[in-house]
C-alpha cells in the first residue's frame, strides 16, 4: 500500500472538519500549504481552517485580474476569519508581459501558467502537502479525483472533496457564511475578468473553448 493510499484509507469515512483537525494533529505545520482563490465556495473551507488552524498562512493567488468583488470578498474573510493571507503573484516583468501582449486573448494556458501555475510551484518546493477545497462535482477532472493524491511531487489534500452541492450551501447556512458577491449576479465559478462570465457550475469559465482548469489541479 503506497502512502496516499494509507492515507486515503484513513482518511476516507472522516467528515471534511476531521480530516483537516487530523492533518494538522499528524503533519508538521511548516510542511502544509494552503491555497485559496477566495471564489465562491472558498468560504466553507476557510471557515473550517479558522476553527482547526486560523493562524496557519492561506496563500492567494493575485493574478492581477481578479474581479474587485473578489479581493472585496478575500478581505471580508480575512477579517470575518481571522486568516492569515499572503498574496503570491507572478514576476513583475512576467506579469507585465500578460498585460502588454493579452496573453488570455492568445493562449490561455500561458498565461495561467505566468500568473497561476508559476507562482504556486514555487511555493509547492516548499511544502510536502498541499490542501485545497476542490469538490467533485464541480467538473469531470475533478469527479475522478481523491482525497489524497501524489502530483508532481507534493502530496494534494482536498478534505471537502466529497461534500455535494446540497452540503456545501447547508454548511454555509448552517454557519452564515458570507457568499461572493457575484453568485447574485449569476456567476457560479469565478475566475479572473477576462475568462469569466455569468453561468452554471463551472460553464462560465474559459466560455467557448475545451478549456475546463487552469493548470493548478491538472
């Protein structure tokens, strides 16, 4: 049995706030690293780590595109929470590339790799466990996917990834959590400005083309 696997085993009949108690009881903290893209379900796993580890560093993504909804919401949480955030962003020179040459207009990937993909696996070299709030029912890729999972060389942690729909609106009225502000609108899944519309689940994502993530969870 390999150690995801262990770990899968001993993990798997836990609720989502157990399992997150659990890791924090079994792993050193300087090894676990925490991501948030502050979107429309973060606030169920943030409200989770405020209640197990609030002073732990949650790591956001700045990619310089958020909607100002966004980085609203983000300092709403932190102080509703008490987190501990740290923004991580691309280069300077590697961001301003993106903005000069609107890199999103031309290839996608790119420029998620530039202001997404970078800046994480640099904070992944870090760190040997990497937890994120990834449900299965947000799209396919995610649908195949387990609690624990070895990938490029870090162990991934997705505690909530079993909760459905129904669960994760229950949990956040049960604790009145704040939603994002643009769920109202009619965004599901929220991303930068350039790549994100009003739509179902994740429809509003990359709209028009196969694109379905941006290369973190790949």
């Amino acid at each position: 049995m390999t150690f995801t696997e262990s770990l899968n085993k001993r993990y798997s009949g836990l609720r989502p706030e157990e399992r997150l108690q659990l890791l924090f009881d079994s792993f050193p903290e300087r090894e676990i690293l925490i991501t948030s893209s502050f979107g429309a379900s973060s606030a169920v796993l943030l409200h989770m780590l405020s209640k197990v580890k609030p002073d732990h560093p949650v790591y956001f993504v700045d990619t310089q595109y958020h909607f100002q909804e966004t980085i609203d919401y983000k300092n709403q949480l932190v102080k509703l929470f008490h987190l501990n955030v740290e923004d991580v962003k691309a280069k300077t020179n590697h961001a301003r590339f993106t903005n000069e040459n609107s890199t999103w207009k031309l290839n996608t990937d790119l420029c998620c790799f530039i202001n997404k993909v970078q800046p994480v696996n640099e904070l992944k070299e870090k760190h040997s466990i990497w937890i994120s709030g990834l449900l299965k029912y947000q799209n396919a890729n995610r649908s195949k996917m387990q609690v624990f999972e070895r990938k490029a060389g870090i162990v991934k942690f997705h505690p909530m990834l079993d909760m459905t729909r129904d669960e994760v609106e229950l949990y956040s009225y049960i604790n009145e959590l704040p939603s994002h502000p643009l769920i109202e609108k009619g965004y599901d899944s929220i991303g930068c400005t350039h790549c994100t519309v009003k739509g179902h689940g994740r429809q509003g994502r990359w709209a028009n083309t196969k694109k379905v993530e941006c290369g973190l969870h790949l």
